[in-house]
C-alpha cells in the first residue's frame, strides 16, 4: 500500500514501534508504512524479554529486519529492555506506535497506554489499524502455519519465509497419493 510522503512539514518527529517481532509480518510492515505517512522516522525496538523464549534470538531478528528495510533511511531498528517510556525518551522518541488488529487488543493496548502516560505524559500512544488482510495475523500464527506445511509467503517479508526454511527444514506434509481409478478387482475362483 502506498503511503505519503510526510517532506515539507517542519519539526523531524520519531515514534517507536515496539514488540517481539518474532518473527516480523507484512501486518508490522503494513503499521510501519503507516507509521511513516504520519512521522518522519520510525524505530522498530525489540523488546529484549529474557523470560521468553523466541524462534529467533535477538541478532537474527535485528538482521532480518534490516534486511526488509535496506534502503529505507527512515527506518531504524533497535533493541531494548526495561520500560518502554524510558527507551522512548533515551532516542528522543515523542510517540510509541501500536498496532490494533481487532477489539480484542483494545483493552491490554488501552492498559498499557494509561500507564506509559501516567509513567511520561511526554510520550504519546498512537494507535493504527492495519489493513483488513491483515487484521487476523500474528507472528505466532505464522510460525504455526509454517510448522503445518502452510505457506507463509503472503504473510511475512521474504527474508522471513527463507530463515524460518533455515529453522524449521522444508514443513510441507508429505502429498497425498494421486486419485485415480480404483485397481480392478480380481476374479474369484
């Protein structure tokens, strides 16, 4: 989807696009679009959780991000740990960037909202819908979908379809047997 351009309007502004990003989707690619018709320069922070335990680690999803965005100087990745607002003021962010694919998010995002604003009342929450196509799509479902032997490559850049074939091997089930005519029975004595 084409985004616009945001030259010509005074003041740089940075807003932070955090997550996991584990892997990154083309729903994230579609917020970050977004993001960027609205802010000059979007940093996607990884949130570094050592309570978790991702498909990718850390490096390889800084690496894979930067992939999907050589040549995009208006798109910057890092990491970070501890409170969001803190790594927002830290890289002169005014803004944190959330995406909302349904209702269902609403309520933890508005949560968390509150209290990044009660946390740093400079730093701003601003929510954007992604496209409908992608309004179902989340990371973890990706890599279910993979590890079934779905096909990934309408959902997620193509640097990710290719590292999760490093991770997981070639997942596609074994095809069914062709359907054909059934063998003539043979005669009975």
């Amino acid at each position: 989807m084409p985004h616009r351009s945001r030259e010509g309007r005074g003041t740089r502004s940075l807003a932070v696009f955090p997550g996991s990003f584990d892997p990154i989707t083309n729903g994230h690619l579609d917020i970050i679009g977004r993001g960027l018709s609205v802010f000059d320069q979007v940093t996607i922070a990884i949130l570094v959780n050592p309570e978790k335990h991702p498909l990718f680690t850390v490096e390889e999803r800084v690496a894979i991000i930067r992939e999907t965005f050589r040549g995009e100087g208006r798109v910057q990745v890092d990491t970070f740990s501890g409170l969001l607002v803190d790594y927002a003021e830290r890289v002169g962010a005014s803004v944190i960037v959330r995406g909302l694919r349904a209702i269902s998010d609403f309520e933890f995002e508005f949560q968390m909202a509150l209290m990044n604003r009660k946390l740093n009342p400079r730093i701003e929450t601003v929510f954007m819908m992604p496209a409908e196509s992608y309004s179902y799509l989340s990371s973890r479902l990706v890599k279910e979908v993979f590890q079934l032997g779905g096909r990934v490559r309408d959902l997620v850049p193509p640097v990710v379809e290719r590292r999760l074939r490093e991770k997981y091997g070639d997942c596609a089930p074994p095809k069914p047997p062709p359907r054909g005519r059934r063998a003539p029975r043979g005669r009975r004595a």
